[in-house]
C-alpha cells in the first residue's frame, strides 16, 4: 500500500485531474483506494505504451493530429517506456491505473500536447486492447511451454517404449502396458491443449482500438492501420459495444489453463503415488524435492504436491471471471477491471506448474525393474488368458472370462503367478487348454500382443513417439 486510508473517509479536496472537470471535490480515500488498479495493471505498462504508440502513429497519418505533435507523442512514450524499464511504474492511485499513469508522465514530460493522444479514444477501448496484447502475450509463452514439456515427455517415452509396467484401471492393477505408453497418452492431453491455445489466439487476433467508449468515434479513425500495426491478424473487432465489453479471450485463456492444469495435476498425482515407497516406480530428481525437518529419510514430492494445489487456484480464478462477467449490462461496467488479477495470477502459476513438470519428467529415474516386477503380479495377463480361449479353443468371451476368473482364484488360492499353476491345475477347470498357453501369459507377450492402432505394443508406441517428434519438429 502506498498510502493509508485515513481515520475519517473524507474527500480529497482535488478533483481529478483527467476526468475531474465536472466535480467539486475529490474522492475519498476509500474511493481512490477501491478504485485504482495500478497496483496490478502496471504490469501491462509495454502493451499501453505499444497501443498508445500505434494509435498516436494512426493520428499523425490520418491528419487527426499533426506530424509534428504526433512525432513530439512518440518521442514521450519512448522516454517514458525507457523509464519504466529503468526504474519501474510508480504507483499513485490518484492516477487509478496504468493508462492515466503513463499519460500523467507524458504529459510532464512533453507538456499540453501529450492531451491529443486521447483524441478518439477512451480507456475503455484502450484497456480491452492492452489486455488483449498482454493475454496474448501470454498465451504465446505457454504455447512455447507447453511444447517443451511435450518434447520432454516424447523423450522419455522413447527410452521407455519397451519398459512395461502394470495398466491400472480404478487403480487396480488392470493389463500390463508400456512406460512409454502411458507417457504417451499425456502427449495426446497437452496436444490437444496445444490446439485449444491456437484456436483462443485466433479468437483473440481482433483488434478492440477504436471502439472508443462505447460507440465508436467521429474522428476519420484507421482502425486497419492500428489493428495492423499491434499485430492483430484478423483485423478491428466489428462491433463497438462487444469489443469494450468482451472479456471472452481472457475467459478462453483461463479455460485452456485449467484444462491444461488438471493434465498436469494428474501427471503430478501420478508422480506422487509412483515415488511412494510401496510403489517404487520412480526417482523424483532431488531438484524438484524437499526434505523433511523431522524425519531425515524423507524426500518428499513438494514440486508435483503444488503443481496439483496450484490448480484448484487456476480453476478458482476461471471461475472468478465467470462469476464477474456473469451479469453485466453492455458495454463497460467497472466490474471488469476485477478481470486482470485472475489472470496474472494463473499466468505465473501456470508457467511455474509447466515449468516443474517438465523438469520432474526431463530429470526423473524410472524404476523399470520394480515397474516389471509389478505388472507380473495381480494376475495382469489374465485377459490375455481369456482371449486365448477365444482365439486357441473358439471359446465365446463370455464363457473364456468365467474360465479365467477361475484361474485367477485357483492361483490365488495357491499364492503363485498365473503362469506359475501347473498345466494339470488349468486343465482341471477346462480341459480344452493345453501348453501352448504359457506362451500367451507372460507380460511380454501381452504387452507385444496389443498392437492395434494406438494400442500398447512396443512397435506402436514407437510409432507414436516417431509421429509426435515430426509434429514437434524434433528430427
Ligand atoms: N482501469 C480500468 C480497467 O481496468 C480501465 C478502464 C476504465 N474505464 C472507465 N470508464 N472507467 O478496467
């Protein structure tokens, strides 16, 4: 807090000086308080400055303004953008937010003329527009994320396309399937996240300048300049009213965070129960782990614990912006200033979360031993059993699942694998199985059986790994 509310809620006896024309005092401390934004908005002080530029450059070459006010304009902004990257955006909540602040700071550089810079515009029109650069800024950051974690996770399914482990179901050892199977279908999960951000950034590519407060302008605006210029590949946005009132591409980008952040809980909650000592599956890398102040064997998954954490956070901040947008009116309402903490705040927790995971499956050690040793417990082949009968002994499914539930209770009744019951055991709950049997019921050979398309097999698991490198373009 830069300043305190004092005692009494008394008014300020300045009015403002942008908008104070038509009021005998100023605001209270509680109102300069509950209104400022710069606080948190100083954050988008270069997308400001890049829109204030693009649309100082557009009045110059329109005749708005003339080349010499629009030339001494430019001159300002970069003396202020120099500033604010030397030494930061100072806070005064007199200026409310990062638009009046930067403006205040032309103007005491460069006098009266920094007040043609707001001739057809409003801060309406330029705070969608800002927002929008900063969101898709930001998108283009997670795209770039996203992509590493993804190039991590082919990795590593590549080194792993013939480790097998036991596929769970309800977390019930199910059919063994390969590591690098199981890494693979979260390649498919951020793949489709990957395509979700494309298609929020190409909603986004419009341009809201221009739109002015509500109604559009009279001034002889170039909105395909300024649209041109700040980089937005479809053009001005088409209707005034909706483009100062919408918030939907920073509900677009919370929503691809959230979805994006439940994938990465599940692979943190998947790490967490694999690098627990009954599981053994895997190493953390001590990079990404914590000790215990207590219990000095512990290493504890703290990095995948807040990853799943941190996403009830980014679900709470979509669902913030919902609840804000929910009810209001065309077009502007104070309400939406409340839009931006949500979103800063997921756009560092979401580039923390990516960040770790992608260290946690670039830098873990695989326990591919004890992954073995646990696909050949709990009877994993059983289907393969039963498919056996089908195929071998022309046995409806139906019939071969009752004869293998059988199996499976025999041999749990004796303690053994069900490779290990001898040939006379299975025979004597049906007599139409024979020897040829015990080649069916190793992992191996089940995992090696499932080679239907996507299926688990070692050859399309590479096959996987083979198309997800040239989708990356890491050959
Ligand atoms: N700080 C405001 C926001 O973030 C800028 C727009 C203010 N517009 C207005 N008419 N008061 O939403």
């Amino acid at each position: 807090m830069t300043e305190k509310r004092d005692m009494a809620d008394s008014p300020d006896s300045a009015s403002n000086q942008m908008w104070g024309g038509r009021f005998a005092d100023g605001p209270s401390a509680i109102m300069r308080e509950i209104n400022a934004s710069i606080p948190f908005d100083k954050v988008m002080w270069r997308q400001d400055i890049r829109a204030s530029k693009a649309h100082a450059r557009m009045l110059g070459e329109t005749g708005i303004i003339s080349a010499a006010d629009c030339n001494t304009i430019l001159g300002g902004l970069d003396k202020v953008a120099e500033e604010y990257e030397r030494e930061g955006v100072p806070e005064d909540w007199d200026l409310e937010d990062i638009h009046m602040t930067v403006e205040a700071r032309l103007t005491e550089l460069i006098g009266p003329v920094a007040g043609r810079l707001h001739t057809a515009r409003s801060r309406n029109d330029q705070v969608a527009t800002d927002f929008r650069l900063w969101v898709g800024d930001a998108m283009s950051a997670a795209q770039s994320a996203i992509t590493r974690l993804q190039m991590a996770l082919v990795n590593r399914a590549g080194e792993h396309a013939d480790s097998i482990m036991p596929g769970f179901t309800h977390l019930q050892t199910a059919q063994p399937v390969t590591l690098g199977h199981h890494l693979m279908a979260y390649y498919e999960m951020f793949r489709r996240d990957a395509s979700r951000l494309s298609a929020a950034m190409g909603n986004l590519s419009q341009c809201p300048l221009g739109s002015a407060a509500l109604a559009g302008t009279g001034f002889p605006i170039d909105r395909e300049m300024t649209a041109k210029e700040l980089g937005f590949a479809h053009g001005p946005t088409r209707n005034s009213l909706d483009a100062v009132s919408d918030r939907d591409f920073a509900l677009d980008y919370l929503f691809f965070s959230s979805q994006c952040a439940i994938h990465l809980s599940r692979l943190a909650e998947e790490m967490i129960i694999w690098a627990s000592q009954p599981y053994g599956f895997v190493r953390m890398p001590d990079s990404l782990s914590t000790g215990s102040s207590i219990m000095p064997q512990k290493k504890n998954p703290d990095a995948a614990e807040l990853v799943r954490g941190h996403t009830g956070r980014i679900i709470g901040a979509a669902t913030a912006l919902m609840v804000t947008m929910k009810g209001l009116p065309l077009a502007y309402s104070k309400d939406m200033q409340d839009d931006k903490p949500p979103v800063f705040e997921v756009a560092g927790l979401l580039e923390l979360c990516l960040a770790a995971m992608t260290g946690m499956i670039a830098d873990c050690t695989f326990n591919t031993e004890r992954m073995r040793q646990a696909a050949e417990l709990g009877y994993a082949t059983a289907t393969d059993l039963a498919d056996w009968l089908v195929v071998k002994a022309d046995i409806p499914f139906r019939e071969a699942h009752h004869i293998t539930g059988a199996a499976v209770k025999l041999a749990e009744q004796r303690g053994c694998a069900l490779d290990e019951l001898p040939l006379a055991d299975l025979q004597s709950i049906d007599g139409r199985i024979d020897e040829r049997v015990f080649t069916a019921l190793s992992v191996d050979a089940s995992v090696a059986a499932r080679a239907s398309y996507g299926g688990t097999a070692p050859e399309q698991v590479r096959n996987q790994v083979k198309r997800a490198r040239e989708e990356l373009g890491m050959d």
